[in-house]
C-alpha cells in the first residue's frame, strides 16, 4: 500500500527552513515583533492585560489583544476570566509557553549584555 | 556636575522591554520573519548567496539580500568576496553571530521538536 503524502510528511522532523513545515509559522508568531515581548514581559507571572501593555512599552491596544489571541491559539499563553466585582482579566503562560519563554529570555539576554560589542560593531 | 540623559542611559542596563533601548532594535532584526532562518541556515557553516537561498525555503532574492545587509551591520554576518576567476560572495557567521545562533537553534529546535504539542493544543 502506498502511504498519502501527508502521512509521510507526518513522519519526517519537523523543519523551519521548510517553506510548508507548520513548525514555521509558529516559529513566525513567537519571533513576531510583539509576540516575542509579550512572552518576556509575562515570563515573571501573570498580569492584567493594562499591567501587560505598560511592560511592553509601545504596544498599542489592539496590537496586544490580537498578538495574545495568537500566543492564546498556539497554547502558549492562557487568558482567564475572573467572575468578581469588578470583573477583571488576566494572562499567564501555560507550561508549554512557559519552556518556550526560557529560550526566548536566553536569546533577549544574550543580547542586552553583549550590546555593547554589538553597537561597537555598527560604528 | 549634572550627568547628561545619555550619560545616564549608557549606564542603565540594556531592556528590551523598553521602548528606546537599542537592545529592542538588535532583537527585532534576529527575530525578523527573515533573520531568524538566514542564522539558523548560516550555523552549519559558510555558503554562497545562491546555496543560502536554497536553504530558506520560500525566500525572495531581494529580502535574503536585504536581511543580509541589516544581520551584516549588526555585525552578526560576514560577507566575503572571493577575486577568483568567475568572482563569488559567501556568507558566514561572525563569532558573534554563532554565539547568538547558538540561542536561535534553540529556540527553533524547542518548536520543532515540541511541535506535535502545539499543533494538539490548536485542536
């Protein structure tokens, strides 16, 4: 019998510089402009969507509702309704985005301490 | 003696959380839908503009060009041209380009190797 070209592709490793591999557009949402912020800035716990938008400075409203909507569809960040009074939101990374998140701070701090040499470089 | 505003900046450490810190430019670039996948294909080792193409599955000849010029005055790759007989330019890392890499395959490798996860959590 012969196996569909999905059920072959289902069997080879996963690739990002493969134009169709889906690991490429989730590679895409979490080196996205904000997505990548957001998931530093929700690294130390949960906050309040406004809290959330002050540590990521420069985000307008809309870009964060829809960047976490992405990061909620990738199972990386969890959005939780809280039924009190009065009623407030707050995000946290799941376990998954919360592993993710280890190797998005390693890449963000290795370059906020070697800036120097990476500015000296430009002049 | 009053220190100047960037005086006092130079002295801050970098945060890419922070709207003006340079560390947010540098970060935008590597986490560029483009420059993520030009470091992770350069990490092997040097190649030709033509073999490098191949390599970024789905990239346009202009925006590997032009992704290789912003990762270049970072500093993070090298161009060379070789006066041979027919001339030819590669391409490789500099030391630390493959110092960042480093941190950039591990992301992508997390996402590649976790992507039956994440593609369940979308269902």
């Amino acid at each position: 019998m012969h196996k569909s070209l999905n059920e072959i592709a289902q069997h080879l490793p996963a690739n990002v510089l493969a134009e169709d591999c889906p690991s490429r557009a989730i590679l895409q949402h979490v080196t996205s402009r904000w997505g990548t912020l957001i998931l530093i800035a929700l690294a130390p716990g949960t906050l309040r969507f406004a809290e959330l938008r002050r540590r990521v400075q420069g985000i307008s409203e809309r870009m964060l509702a829809q960047t976490l909507q992405v990061l909620e569809s990738d199972h990386l960040v969890i959005r939780t309704a809280h039924e009190v009074v009065p009623p407030h939101v707050d995000y946290a990374l799941t376990p998954l985005g919360a592993e993710l998140a280890v190797r998005v701070l390693s890449l963000a701090h290795w370059i906020e301490e070697n800036l120097p040499a990476l500015q000296e470089a430009q002049t």
